[in-house]
C-alpha cells in the first residue's frame, strides 16, 4: 500500500510530498512525476518515483496497486483536455481498485469557465465507483504574492472584482488538508469546500502591500474588458487572459468565500493569513 502523489514535482505538490514525510515513511510514498531528474532531490530522500503523463494512457499501467490512496493534483495544460486527462488516471486508479483517490478540484459555488473541468472530472470520478474524496480547493494566496513584480512597479492592484471579497489559503495549507485526508481516516466519499479562515477584498490587500512596503499602493479596479486587454499586453494567452478574468468575475459575486471551516477543521489550526504570505514574498 502507498500514498501516491500525481503532479509531485508542482508547486502543490511538493508541498504535499514534503508533508507527507513528516507523518509516513517514504517507502510509503509514491511521487508521480514526468521527469525524473526534476524529482532527484524526491528520490534522494527515499520517495519512490514513478514517470508518468496524463496524456499517454499507458504510461499509468499497472503503476497503481490495490490498496493504495492516490491524490490526483489536477493538470495545468488547458489546451489539451484536462477532463481526458484526469479520466486516463481515474481509469488506471479504478483499474487498480485503490482504496481512495482524492482529486484537488475547484469550490463548488464557483460558475467561472475555469471551473468546469473540474466538475466534468468529479463527474466521472463519482461515476468510477471509486472511494473519492473532493477536495475542492479555493484561491491560493500565492496567486497574488507571487505575482508582486508589476503591482510594485506601478503601485496598483489591477483587478476586475470590484468590492468582491476572496477566503484564499496558502499553497501549504491546501497541501495540508490533502495529507491529512490520505493519511486519516473515514475520508471515504467526502467533498471538502476548503478556504482560508478569513475573506479579504482588493482594497485590504493593496493597503496591507502599502504598509509593508511604506509605498502608497493602491486599488485600481477595472472592467473584466479591460483586465483581460492587460493581461494579454503583458504577454499572457488571451484564452488564459479571458479566464483570469471570469475568475475575477466569481470575486466579484463571493463565489471564492468560503465559509465550511474545512481546511481548518481538516488541518487542526488556523490557515496561514494572507499577510503573512506577503510578508514572505517581499522577503524572498
Ligand atoms: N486553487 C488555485 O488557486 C489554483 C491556482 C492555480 C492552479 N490550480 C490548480 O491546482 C493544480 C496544482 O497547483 P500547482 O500550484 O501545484 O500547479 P503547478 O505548479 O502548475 O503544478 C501542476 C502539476 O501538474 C503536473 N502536470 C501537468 N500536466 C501533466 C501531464 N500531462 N502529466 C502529468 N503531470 C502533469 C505538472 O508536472 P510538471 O511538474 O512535470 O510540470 C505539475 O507537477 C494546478 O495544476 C491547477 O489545476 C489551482
């Protein structure tokens, strides 16, 4: 039996690896990567690692065992069919007869294009059979605090969520649900709505970037027109530009507050405070 990590060379999960190895063995765990040299620093700690891509069916084969609890970290190629690709696992994982497979999807209230192939994946996760646990991740903070070079440069935060307000959590503290979803118990045909404790709007945060910094950065709402034209000056594909946009969207309409208390309750503490991740973004 192992915990299995698809996605464990991703900002996500590395952090759910790392997390794991404080609870398991590493014999235990399994990092699903496509390239292996990317994942040395995995092995060399004991990890074992199988090569593996969402798009070559085959690749999957046989790399499951019964038994075993997977998380299924969603893909970032937009382009190429996620909902295709997340069923070649959700089929090697069923082929398998795994014990659980957990799947980092989007909240459940969110109406924004992006979510859609993450309902289409629970969808044929939930129709598999298989023990599935949702875990539907909100916002992350380092959306925003990983993304401070041009809001520095010009002392604004261009947004196009008006007074929309946000609960996001730290990549840490989604990855922190997840291990404890696969290392716990009773997470059987679970959903999880997961968030950070407190919702913040685009005003707070420019005026938390301003004390930090002691630069006067401001708010400079736009129209989702309007984001959409920055975001493809600044070199973004207008398809991604277009659904950062219908993102900004859902802000704007509290589809990204999340009230459950299921990160905290799963996680055993409070989610890190946005402030804390800015903190540590101007420092890095
Ligand atoms: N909640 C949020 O705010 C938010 C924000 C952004 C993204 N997301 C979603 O959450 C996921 C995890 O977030 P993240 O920050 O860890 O993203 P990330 O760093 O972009 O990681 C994506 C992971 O998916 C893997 N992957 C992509 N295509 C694959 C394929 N064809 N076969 C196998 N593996 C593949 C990547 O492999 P490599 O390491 O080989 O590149 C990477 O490990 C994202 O992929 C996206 O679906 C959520």
């Amino acid at each position: 039996m192992s915990i299995v990590v698809t996605g464990a060379t991703g900002h996500l999960g590395r952090h759910v690896v790392q997390q794991l190895l404080e609870k398991v063995p590493a014999e235990q765990v399994t990092a699903v990567v496509r390239d292996e040299a990317k994942a040395a620093d995995l092995a060399a700690r004991g990890v074992r690692l199988a090569v593996a891509d969402y798009n070559a069916p085959e690749t999957f084969e046989g790399l499951f065992a019964a038994g075993d609890k997977v998380l299924l970290i969603s893909g970032n190629e937009f382009d190429k069919g996620r909902v295709r690709q997340h069923t070649v696992v959700i089929d090697a994982a069923k082929a398998a007869g795994v014990a659980l497979l957990a799947y980092t999807s989007a909240p459940g209230g969110l109406t924004a294009a992006l979510a859609d192939d993450h309902r289409a994946t629970e969808e044929v996760l939930l129709a598999s059979g298989l023990p599935y646990s949702l875990l539907r991740n909100g916002w992350y903070h380092e959306n925003y605090t990983e993304n401070l070079a041009p809001v520095l440069e010009h002392g604004a935060v261009v947004q196009a969520a008006g007074d929309g307000r946000v609960s996001s959590a730290a990549r840490a503290d989604y990855a922190a649900a997840a291990v404890a979803v696969l290392t716990g118990e009773g997470h059987e045909n679970t959903t999880y709505e997961l968030g950070g404790d407190e919702a913040w709007g685009f005003a707070e945060y420019a005026a938390e970037l301003s004390r930090r910094t002691g630069r006067e950065i401001a708010y400079t709402p736009v129209s989702g027109e309007a984001l959409t034209g920055i975001l493809t000056g600044a070199g973004l594909p207008g398809p991604l530009a277009a659904i950062l946009a219908g993102v900004d969207a859902s802000i704007e309409k509290g589809e990204l507050v999340i009230t459950s208390g299921d990160l905290a309750r799963l996680t055993g503490r409070p989610a890190t405070p946005l402030a804390e991740a800015i903190t540590a973004a101007l420092k890095g």
